[in-house]
C-alpha cells in the first residue's frame, strides 16, 4: 500500500524579504536564469529553483 504524500506548505511571498528601518533585503537566492522575482528554495544540502530546476549545490 503506497504511503500518502504530506501536505504541501504554501510560502508567503512577504518571508523571501526582511525589512531593516526603511531598507527592504532578499533573505533567500534569486534564481540566475529565471531572473530577479524568482526565488531559489533553500535546503539542507542544496538551492533550487522550483520555475526550471537549476540547483546549486552547498560545499560542506
């Protein structure tokens, strides 16, 4: 019997950023082919874009 897959969490658009006194900062990788707008996913062992699939993986 196949196990059912875990509800997805939806991310808010408003936590990619951090604002600082007036300033507005990205908290996460934009990815390099999408373009700015687009968000890289950031995981234990890699970031990836969830658009086309690049991945850059993390050097230990």
């Amino acid at each position: 019997m196949a196990k059912a897959a875990a509800p997805k969490k939806s991310v808010a658009k408003k936590d990619a950023y951090q604002v600082d006194g007036d300033k507005l900062t990205r908290t996460k990788p934009v990815c390099p082919k999408c373009g700015p707008g687009v968000f890289m996913a950031t995981h234990k062992d890699r970031v990836s874009c969830g658009n086309c699939g690049y991945t850059e993986f993390k050097k230990n």
